[in-house]
C-alpha cells in the first residue's frame, strides 16, 4: 500500500490524511505555506494582498522520506546531485530520490510507469517529485524532453486525492497554464493516463475549436484544468468555472507564454487565485522577464536547475549549420531530403505561415510526402496533421514555430531550420524535437547573411555541446563578411551534410 492514499480506495480517504498530517498547510519546519499569515510582500502583486480569512485550511505537504532515502549521507547527495547535474537553491531541500520505489506513488500509478517503460526517475523528477510533495513553491529549469510533465502532474495527482471531492459549481483543483493548444493537449494526455484509475477527471481547454464540449466539462466538474490562458479567461468571463477550489497552479514553459505576450491574461488568472496554493513554475530558460514574474508569483520557493541555467542545446543533438543564400534553400533542402530520407519523421521549421504552405505545396509537387502546421490551420487540421505525421503516413512535416514546444512525437530523427528563428532560445527549442527520451538526434540549419547577428550565440551554443564550428560561420561571429556575399552564390561547406558540394 502506498504512503500516499488513493481516493479510488476510498472516497473520504483525505479526511484520514488531514487528520494525519493536521490541518495546517504549512511544510515541514513552517516552511510549506502561507496560512496564519501572509507571505512577506516583496511586490505590490495584488494577489498577495487578499485576506487569507475565511479561506478554508488545505493539505498540501506529502512527502514521507524513504529509509533509502533517509540513509543517504550529505556527501551521497552531492555526488548524486553532481552525476545529474542537478543545481539546487532553497532552504530544507529534500534529499533527492534514485528510484521511483523510493517516492512511493500509489500503486496505480506505479503501473502506469511501468507500462510506459520508465527504468529510474529523469533527474528533474528525481529532486523534483520530492519538493513538490512537500507543498512548497517550486521553480524547475530544464531542457526539453527531459521528463517535467511527470514530475508536476504525479504529485498533482496526489494533490488532489487529498481533498475534498467536488461539489456542484466547483472549479479545478489543479491548474496548469500552456502556451499552446499542443503542448496543452499532450499534457492532457499524460493526466489522463495517469489520473483516470483514480478517477480524477480533467478537461483540455484552447482555443480554435467550438466552446460547446469544454464548457460541459467544466460544468460536470474537473479536477484537473489544463488550459492556454486565452480561452480560460473566456470561461471565467462566461461563468463557466471558476478557480476558487485551485489549490496547485502549474505554469509550463513560462518563457514561452512570456514570449507570446501572455503575461496581462496570466496576472489576471493567478489573481483570481488564493494565494496560499501551491504553485510550480517550469521554464527551458531564465531570461529577466521570466525571473520578475516568478518573484511576483511564488514565496519561499525551492528551485531545481538541470544542468546550466544558461542557454544550451541538447547535447544529444548533432548540430550541423549550413551557410548559403536565400534562392539557395529550397533546392538544399530537396538535396538534403534525398539524403536522409529513411522513412523517419523530419520536422521542417519556417518563420513564416505563407512560406509554410508555399515551401509545402512546392515539396508535394516534387513527390515528397509533406503536410504543414500552423496558427492560421483549424484544431481539426492541425490534430489531422499531427496524426499523419506521428502515424509516419506522411513522415515530413513543416511548422512555424507554433510547434516548437510542446511537440512531443518520439521518434523525430531530423529537425531542419529552413528559416532561422528570431532567437537562439527558438532555435533551442526547434531542435530539441529531436534528440528525446535520450534518442539521438540531427539538426540541419540553414544560415544566411540576414541571420549574422546570431553568429556569435549560435557559436557558443555550438560549442557548448561540443559540435564542431563550420569555418564561415565562426568568420562571420568575428564579424567578417558573409561569405556567399559578393557573387559566391554556389559556394556551399562540406560541414552542411558530410559530403562535398561541387
């Protein structure tokens, strides 16, 4: 029997849990939360200015160490924690777990993992899954691919089997924001698989499809919400739900919602809010902006960082940057499919959604089996798409970069950056498609003169990773000239493919 009881047992079983753990909220040494007193203000977030009287007290502190756990000496930690590369900052941090017999799931749970081939925990839910039991604040910083989904959704799970079932006109108890309608869906996928033996229900909420289905959900009664902020916002507006039983907030992929300019919509859902929840922050990148945000949103957090906080690439990915013209792309691109054209998936990026479909359109008329995905597409199509190209019926996809994050089909063995994206954290992103659940990867990126104030980070990325530096791409980060500049149009460098262009 697991340490952490299961509503599909027993349905008042978070009575027998409150009346262990007491009804305070507060993690171990007073560290865990916020009732009794509000969190010391260090902004003017008006979240942080409600009363906390009348709120009614909830558990949110899981965590029972294991005696594997428990013997593990400070240097054990360390060392570990070096293997991994797992960066810690917080007071009373968890020690990290090794195996996942070490956090004790419930037993469902436990099978899910074993159904889905998992042998030890990612190093992120290693440190992760101990500091979300244990109902603190938690900023993760970690590449993608690298398994944070679980590491938020099974301590969710836990989280709300140990309240209150629903009463009619309830909200979620879980919240988790998404800045797109796929990465939104994907993480429905995993809460599905992972919740329903303990029948917690949750529902998909995003724009582009019709209200009607989302807004029974609601009504019925979920749990778990996974929403993109935009059409939340229309259902609390409409009335449809509300976020009064949210307890567990979930941001994924804060940069990018930072970067697609959801910050107004995503104050104005976390001030609907109580401030004493429990609220995990989960971001690829730490840029300024995404920092302030956090600052205004969490108290007393735990943070976990996986590697460096700095930009990088997946260190499984081989890199290869092909310097050349713009009229030079379309036929490399044909040349560069003739080559690795095995049957795997290729994920071809552009910058554009006219050039999406023309660069699409273009390939179909040439015999290549291509589909194309982006904003301007209906749910319908784009959910079509994706299953044709995650069934390998048509094993070449384009995007824009509205499947940069969020993408997660298993078996991408190329990304191709037609267009080279507007920053290095894009280009991060497009390539980590491939390169996942510890595969190996190529990403082919075509770069031209218009792209030179990239140079000198793409080069650092690069070398970082220990990928070799094609010559004229390290000229131009010295801010040389490009070199197709000046008529050398047909001049191409042998580190574009392994083979020699003549």
């Amino acid at each position: 029997m697991s340490r952490y009881d299961s509503r599909s047992t027993d349905p008042t079983s978070y009575r027998d849990r409150r009346s262990d753990y007491g009804t305070s909220s507060a993690g171990e040494n007073g560290g865990g939360g916020r009732i009794g007193a509000p969190a010391p203000r260090r902004d003017s977030s008006p979240q942080r200015k409600l009363d906390l009287d009348g709120l009614t007290p909830f558990e949110k502190n899981f965590y029972v160490e294991s005696p594997s756990v428990a013997a593990m000496t400070d240097r054990d930690v360390e060392e570990y924690r070096k293997t991994r590369e797992i960066t810690i900052e917080g007071r009373d941090v968890p020690k990290p777990i090794k195996s996942f017999s070490d956090i004790g799931f419930p037993d469902y749970v436990m099978e899910e993992i074993k159904k889905a081939g998992f042998t030890e925990p990612t190093a992120i839910q290693a440190q992760g899954w101990p500091m979300a039991l244990k109902g603190r604040d938690l900023i993760g910083l970690a590449e993608t691919g690298s398994g944070k989904t679980l590491a938020y959704l099974l301590p969710a799970i836990v989280h709300v089997n140990a309240q209150p079932i629903l009463s009619p006109g309830d909200g979620p108890i879980v919240l988790v924001l998404a800045p797109t309608r796929e990465l939104a869906v994907q993480i429905q996928q995993e809460a599905t698989k992972f919740g329903t033996s303990s029948r917690i229900k949750n529902t998909c909420i995003y724009g582009g499809v019709p209200k009607g289905p989302q807004v029974r959900d609601l009504q019925k009664g979920v749990e778990i919400v996974i929403a993109t902020p935009g059409r939340l916002i229309d259902m609390l507006e409409s009335h449809h739900t509300n976020l009064r039983r949210v307890t567990y907030l979930v941001l994924d992929e804060a940069d990018r919602m930072l970067d697609m300019g959801f910050e107004p919509q995503i104050r104005k859902i976390v001030n609907q809010i109580r401030p004493d929840r429990q609220t995990l922050y989960w971001s690829a990148t730490w840029p300024k902006e995404v920092e302030q945000l956090a600052r205004q949103f969490l108290y007393n957090a735990y943070k976990v960082v996986i590697g460096s906080p700095d930009l990088k690439a997946n260190h499984a990915i081989r890199q290869i940057v092909e310097i050349l013209s713009e009229n030079q792309k379309y036929k490399k691109l044909v040349d560069l499919l003739e080559d690795i054209m095995d049957g795997s998936r290729i994920l071809v990026f552009m910058d554009t959604k006219k050039g999406c479909d023309q660069i699409t359109r273009q390939l179909r008329m040439d015999g290549w089996p291509a589909l194309s995905i982006h904003g301007d597409k209906s749910q319908a199509e784009r959910d079509w798409v994706l299953s044709e190209f995650k069934s390998g019926k048509s094993p070449i996809m384009t995007a824009t970069d509205v499947a940069a994050r969020g993408l997660d089909v298993k078996d991408v063995k190329y990304v191709i950056n037609y267009d080279f994206p507007g920053s290095l954290e894009d280009y991060v992103h497009r390539i980590g498609r491939t390169g996942r659940a510890g595969a190996k990867g190529t990403a082919y990126t075509f770069f031209t003169a218009a792209n030179a104030r990239f140079a000198k980070e793409l080069i650092a990325i690069l070398e970082e990773a220990g990928q070799k530096v094609n010559p004229e791409l390290a000229a131009m980060g010295k801010g040389a000239p490009p070199p197709l500049a000046g008529g050398m149009t047909e001049r191409r460098s042998r580190y574009s493919t392994g083979r020699s262009w003549s």
